[in-house]
C-alpha cells in the first residue's frame, strides 16, 4: 500500500476469501506544476524492500534517515524496510498530467515469492494549476481516466543493497577512530521444534515480558540488583543466550562489524544513535582492511542493509546512556531472535529510577518488583511454549 491505499486484484484471489475492491481507491499526490516539490518516503512494510520511482521523473535525493545530502539523480530508488528517503521532484514534465509513481517489492529477495501479491502498488501523481490538499474519499475511477504513463526503460533491481556507497552528506564529518571492535556473526539455525531462530554469535533473542532489559537495570535495590554493581550486571542478571547485552563504559567510539551467513538480505537498526558506515559489499570483511578503512564522506544514519552473505562495518558514539536495540527490521527475523542490545553510560543509567506505574506494568504472579526470584530462569515453565522458548 501507499499511503494506506491500494486496489486488490480479486481475481487472483481463492474464492473461499472474501475480496472486493468496489470502493477501494488509489493514494493520490498533488503536485502544483512548475515547481520543485520534496517527496518524503518511509518503508514501514514487514519484510520487504522496495524500489520506488516516479514515471517520467528524475529524483534528486537530498536526505537519509535525517542525515542530509549532496542531491544526487536516481530514476529509481531502493529504500529498505525502516529507512527514510528525501527527493525533490521538479513538476515540469510535458509528456502528461498524470503520472504513475510505482513501488515494486524486490521479490527476488524472497526464498519463495507469493503469485498471489502484486509486486507492484502505485500512486497517482497529477499536476495541479494551485497549492491543492490531497482528493476526496471517492473512488479515483469514477473522477477521471488513470495514467497512461511507462516506467523508465531500465533493468530491475534484483539485489536487495543500499545506495549508501552513492550518497554524499553535506557535512561531512570525519569519523573519529575507534576505542572499541565488536563482531557479530548473523545467521539463522533450525531447532527445537524446527523452528527457525535467528542469531548473532550464539545467542538468539527472546522476549521477556516481566523482566524487561531496562529494568534489570535501573530498578533499586531489589532482591536481585541490591547488591550487585553495574560491572557485574552483564554475567549476573543477562543469560546471554536469550539475548546479548554489550555493556560500554562511558563515552567511546565503537566499532560493530557484522559478517552476514544467511542467504537473505537484513535491514539493521540501531535506536539511540546513528553510526557512520565506514565499510559494506558482498562476501566478508578482510580483517587486514581494518586499519586503513577511510574515515573521510561516510554517510550517517541509523538503518542499514547486510546483503546476502555480505559484510558491515559501522561505527557509533555512546553518548546516549540507556539500553539501545539492534536488530533486523524485518519483523519476522527480529521476533525469530536476530537482536541484541548494547548497554551505555552504565554510571549514568544506575542512577534512574522507573516510575511505579511502568514497574507494575511489567509485574506478574511469580515476580517482585518486576522480577522474577531466579533469575537464570525468568521465563515460568508453563509459559515456554507461548513465549516460544525451547
């Protein structure tokens, strides 16, 4: 969909599912003729990544995930699950009035693409005389003929990547050297009860939903943490098989560099903090690379692609204390484990306390103050099987 809206083809749809596109109607963008317009686009999709153009068009893209850019030409643009692209369209074609702006899933990422969705959803881009808000509710077929408009005549993406070796930032700001190399190892595992379970190294996430990361934490003196200091926090109150927690001390420049063995592309997210992408391409890093990676034009973001057996390497300041997710975007992966967490500025976050309210959010029967007696086990038995766990 875009903008919420699309039209189903009903026809290739299994009778025994209801499906009626009657009234559904397509996402509609008015563009006043003869003047430069910015095009805000997000990928808030699953799983999919898209390549995205307008008929007709040039995009000048000019900002990633806030960061901005050097403009630079694409016809098509590919934007990954979570990212966030900026492109100025000049509406000052006179091939038409209409125009298709096409979003096409790249469905040769898929291990197994489905017959059923169509790969392609579209919008209608029309010129206007005057500044106009977006069209009524009413279905865009009863107003006016749909574009005749062709896509540029280019091959299609086939590869899931990013365009971050292509993009320039406006302030380009030396990355500082680092104090600190992390590596992941990301791939996927077939276990108990076949399931598949995504890992960094050997620990695959799972959720707990009583005794949040955060908490374990920041909670006082309680009858796990009481007595237990922040340098110790990691071994004592984190199963690292469940999830890994990286505890970084004070303000550093750290490294993560993670190599991909999994034969599908992952869009990596960090909260709290953008990184410089200092290196990114197919196969695995040469560790004799490392030191002379250049640190000069790196872009910064917060999201980005490993492909298929690729490599990453970013880097970030921890100048934001808290317990910060990375994971993979695409939901499926991130809820089959593909995360992990990196824990900054502990002096800072042992002081915080958490309002009662949110504690008591987190309580549960067996649990006190939002924790559970014994913390090697802090998932019941009797919920393993609902919560996923071996």
């Amino acid at each position: 969909m875009i903008n919420g809206r699309n039209r189903q083809d009903c026809s290739k749809i299994d009778k025994k599912y209801i499906c009626d596109s009657t009234n559904s109607r397509l996402a509609e963008i008015n563009l006043m003729r003869g003047v430069a317009h910015r095009l805000r686009f997000i990928n808030v999709s699953a799983f999919a990544e898209f390549e995205i153009g307008v008929d007709g068009h040039t995009m000048e893209v000019i900002e990633a995930d806030g960061t901005s850019l050097v403009p630079s030409s694409y016809h098509k643009l590919n934007i990954n699950v979570a990212q966030r692209y900026s492109a100025i369209i000049y509406a000052n074609s006179a091939e038409a009035s209409e125009f298709w702006l096409r979003a096409r899933m790249i469905n040769h990422c898929f291990s197994d693409p489905d017959a059923v969705v169509e790969p392609e959803v579209r919008a209608i881009v029309q010129y206007t005389q005057k500044k106009s808000k977006e069209s009524s509710s009413m279905p865009t077929e009863t107003k006016r003929v749909l574009p005749t408009t062709t896509p540029w005549d280019h091959e299609i993406a086939v590869v899931c990547q990013d365009l971050d070796g292509k993009l320039e930032p406006v302030d380009s700001i030396v990355a500082p050297e680092p104090d600190q190399l992390f590596y992941l190892r990301s791939n996927f595992q077939i276990g108990n009860y076949s399931l598949s379970r995504g890992y960094f190294n050997s620990s695959s996430w799972k959720r707990n939903l009583t005794s949040p990361a955060l908490n374990r934490v920041t909670i006082p003196r309680n009858k796990i943490l009481g007595d237990i200091d922040t340098a110790d926090v990691m071994k004592d109150v984190f199963n690292v098989d469940k999830g890994m927690v990286l505890r970084v001390d004070g303000v550093k420049v750290v490294d993560l560099l993670i190599d991909n063995y999994d034969d599908g592309n992952h869009p990596m997210h960090l909260h709290g903090h953008k990184f410089w992408i200092m290196a990114q391409g197919n196969g695995y890093f040469n560790a004799s690379d490392y030191s002379t990676v250049p640190r000069e034009g790196r872009l910064l973001r917060d999201t980005v692609t490993i492909e298929a057996y690729g490599y990453v390497l970013i880097r970030f300041v921890t100048d934001n204390p808290g317990m910060w997710a990375f994971h993979c975007h695409n939901v499926w992966h991130a809820e089959a484990g593909l995360l992990m967490s990196f824990f900054t500025r502990p002096d800072i976050v042992k002081e915080w306390t958490l309002p009662p309210d949110l504690v008591g959010f987190c309580s549960h029967p067996n649990a006190t103050n939002g924790f559970f007696d014994d913390i090697k086990e802090v998932v019941p038995p009797e919920w393993r099987h609902e919560n996923g766990e071996d």
